[in-house]
C-alpha cells in the first residue's frame, strides 16, 4: 500500500540567482562583491542553468519528478523602475514551457531573495512604496506568463530576509536593527497581499507564500531564556502564520523546514549551537526530523492546502541525504495520517549550487555539478528519491535491485 496518493507531486526546488549565473543587476551581485560582506565568495555562472535549463528539466523529470519549484529573477525581467524587459520575458516562457513539456508542474516564485539593484537603492523593503512597486512586477509576471505557472509563490522566506538582512547584517541589505527588522516584516507581509491581488488580476492560478518553520526551542529553562524564546516565535513563526487571514491570504502555503534550533539569551546571535550529539550538518545545523511533522502540525492552523516547498540537507556524505530524506518524508507521511493536508514534497535542493553568503560549500544538492564544466551527476539519493516519487512507498528507499 502507497505512503503517499497518486496525485502527490514530487519534485526539487531551486532559485535563479542560486543556478542560473550571471544576475549582474540584483543586489546580492553587489553584496558578494563587497569585501567587507560575510558573503565568501561570487555567485558567478552558478551552473550556468540560464543556458542549460532544457536539459536539467529532462534530468529531473528522467528522475521522476513531476513537478520543481524555480523562480523569475526580479532584476532581469525590471531592470528599470517600471521598464521590463521582452527578451527577458520571453526567455522566461521558454524555461516555463520546456518546463511544462516535461511534465512537471511549476511553483514559480516571484521574489526569491534578489532584489533589482534599482530597487535596493530606493530603500529596498523599507521604502514606503516598497508593496506596491512589488505588486507592479507581480502584476506583469503573472500577465506575461500566467497560462505557465500553474502554481505561483508571491515571495520566499519572508521571515529569513528579514531576519538575516535587517537583524543579523547576513544577507543584504547588511543591517542589524531590531525596529527595522520589525519593519521589513510588516512590508513583506503587505508585499505578500499586494501580490496576491496582483496575480489573481491576471490569472487563475493559486498563489501562496513560502515560510521556513524551524521548530524553535528555548535553550534552557530560566526567564531569560523562555522571554526570548517567546518573542523568537513570535517574530519567525507566528507572526507570519497568524497573519494570513482575510481574502488576500492566499489559495496555499509552502512549508520550508530544515532544522531545530534553541534560542539562547546568552548568544550573540540569539540562537545557541546544538546540544553535544546532535547531529549537525555542514551548516551546523541540527537534524530532528520529527519538527517537519509538529511544524506542518502548526502550519495547518492557517486552514491553506501545504505543500513542503524546501527541506534538505547540506553534506558531503550522500548516504546522511538517503537517511535525512529517509527520515523526513516518514514524518511527512505521518503528519498526513494525522490529517494534515500536505499535498507535495519539493526537496532542496535539484542541484548542488550557490548558497548565498555560504558559497558553493555546502552540498544540498541531489545532483552534483562539476563547476569547470557543468557536467550533472545525479548521485544515489537522487535515485531513492526516484523511487519513492514514482511509487509513493517510502520501502522504495531500499533498492531491491541492488539486494
């Protein structure tokens, strides 16, 4: 008997700025080339998958995925305030319909943490128009190329851009400020809304957003400890969640989970490493597969359809992937015995690629790429993985054919 129904989509997910190469006009391009950023090196040509996206499709779908998450790169489709670009578009149309020919079915994300240069300047997401001006682009996107997407996601993350950004300085625009971190969460709320009013003028395709859920824990048990954990739920979690209400909510909502972390008073970054034996993984990041389950759990509450837009691990050890996968999809499964309707699994990542200030370092990919060459080489996970999406058991993780 199959873990998961028929019509479950299978897939993996990636960014453009993260593959495609070459997104000279975005903020990120300016802030991996500033030398007193974090950011350890260029994102470069990525894989260079700009040039290389029909064959990439045709690997994963030989794979068995009937479905991938991606997104449109903001900076090349308006490389001007209000100026956007045909060729940029049209390339955008041909990625969405090789795509579709393939036989996967698209979760196209508008913003994936890029921002154009132009916009970035002008105040970013703490400029007062920052809602409508994304609007403006999501109303265009979904114009251009609605009858291709047939799943739309208004932005990524909210919650880590606002956090890396605007309260650790990681990601751009590089500012640590709580009342300004608070603020860049309210505008990318309102940008969610906005851009759902924006698409559903244009199409008919659901629209959702996607939000990391890491299962939060407090470090110890003092005041301390248990005040801050409060507002760290509050600010990552809640806030995002308890606020799609109303009719500009959203058709669906992507869960993002990788990790347990435990918030620590006594840490410079809020956030204490994980205890002694736990695993981590190249990102120091702590596995426990079963905060997927009570994240979904807490995702449900908003009453959207879920679909697990991003969860994966970074490693060099593929068979710690097998098991992460292993061990990550049987507390999926069970989320789903206990009534929660999650309807796809879109593993991060397709590729090993760029991974923001972290570099090509960590390895999240289920194919590996040779960046002298761009050779793909789907490794054994990408096969288990095969197996349990074509079957929907996950007793395909064993290769009877190798026994």
């Amino acid at each position: 008997m199959a873990d998961f129904p028929g019509d479950f989509l299978w897939g993996s997910a990636a960014s453009a700025h993260q593959v495609e190469g070459g997104n000279t006009n975005s903020d990120w391009w300016d802030f991996e080339h500033d030398p007193s950023s974090p950011a350890v090196e260029s994102s470069g040509d990525g894989i260079d998958h700009f040039h290389r996206y029909a064959e990439d499709f045709a690997l994963l779908s030989s794979l068995g995925h009937n479905a991938h998450r991606l997104s449109v790169e903001w900076s090349r489709i308006e490389p001007a305030p209000g100026e956007f670009s045909r060729a940029a578009l049209d390339h955008y149309r041909r990625v969405l319909t090789v795509l579709r020919d393939e036989g996967l079915t698209a979760f196209v994300t508008l913003h994936h943490f890029t921002l154009p240069r132009w916009f970035a300047a002008a105040g970013g997401w703490l400029a007062p128009d920052a809602a409508d001006v994304f609007a403006r682009y999501g109303k265009r996107v979904a114009a251009e190329l609605g009858d291709l997407m047939p799943y739309v996601c208004t932005v990524n993350e909210p919650q880590m851009i606002a956090l890396h950004g605007y309260l650790e300085g990681y990601h751009p625009p590089g500012i640590a400020n709580a009342v300004l971190w608070r603020r860049a969460g309210d505008a990318l709320l309102d940008a969610h809304f906005a851009g759902v009013r924006a698409v559903r003028e244009e199409t008919g395709s659901p629209v959702g957003l996607a939000v990391q859920l890491p299962l939060l824990a407090p470090a110890r048990d003092d005041e301390a400890c248990r005040t801050l954990y409060d507002l760290m739920r509050y600010e990552i979690v809640d806030r995002y969640l308890d606020g799609l209400t109303g009719p500009d909510a959203g058709d669906w909502l992507g869960v993002q989970y990788y990790r347990k972390q435990w918030v620590d008073p006594a840490s410079p970054t809020w956030f204490g490493r994980p205890p002694a034996g736990v695993p981590t993984t190249q990102m120091g990041w702590a596995v426990h597969p079963d905060g997927l389950r009570q994240m979904l759990h807490r995702a449900a509450r908003t009453g959207l359809p879920l679909y697990v837009t991003e969860n994966g691990i970074a490693t060099a050890d593929d068979a710690e992937r097998v098991d992460y996968l292993r061990t990550h999809l049987a507390a999926l499964a069970q989320a789903r015995v206990q009534g929660v309707d999650v309807r796809g699994y879109l593993h991060w990542s397709a590729f090993d690629n760029f991974e923001w200030s972290e570099g090509y370092r960590p390895r999240f990919g289920l194919i590996a790429v040779d960046r002298n060459d761009f050779t793909r080489t789907p490794k054994p996970s990408a096969h288990a993985f095969g197996r349990v999406a074509r079957t929907g058991r996950l007793d395909a993780f064993i290769d009877r054919g190798a026994i």
